[in-house]
C-alpha cells in the first residue's frame, strides 16, 4: 500500500499534477509508523522532491 502511494506521487510528478493530496499523504505516514513500528524498513517518501519536479513540469520549456 505504501509503495502505490509512492508510485502515485511519482507519477504526478512526472505527469505535471497532482492528484495524489493531504489524505494520501497522512496515510502514507500512517503507513509508514506501522512499517517502523514492525521492525520493517521502506524508503520514505521524498515528498519535496516530487513537488519540485511538478514545479518544474510545469515551466515553459524553451
């Protein structure tokens, strides 16, 4: 489930908009304390930088 949020974010990021918001966020995070918590390891999710790449999807291109 963590890793489909993930793989949401990312293709906003790529597609240039955002339709993955808050409430996923809150879930993923929900999800990843439960992971930690179980003594499991995922790689969080660069949230910032997902953003910047949709920032910079959305600047004309030359």
């Amino acid at each position: 489930m963590y890793e489909n949020i993930r793989d949401q974010v990312q293709a906003d990021a790529i597609a240039g908009i955002r339709l993955v918001g808050e409430p996923a966020r809150q879930r993923a995070e929900e999800l990843r304390r439960e992971i930690e918590r179980r003594g499991l390891f995922c790689t969080p999710i660069d949230w910032i930088s997902m953003r910047q790449r949709q920032l910079t999807a959305d600047l004309p291109k030359p």
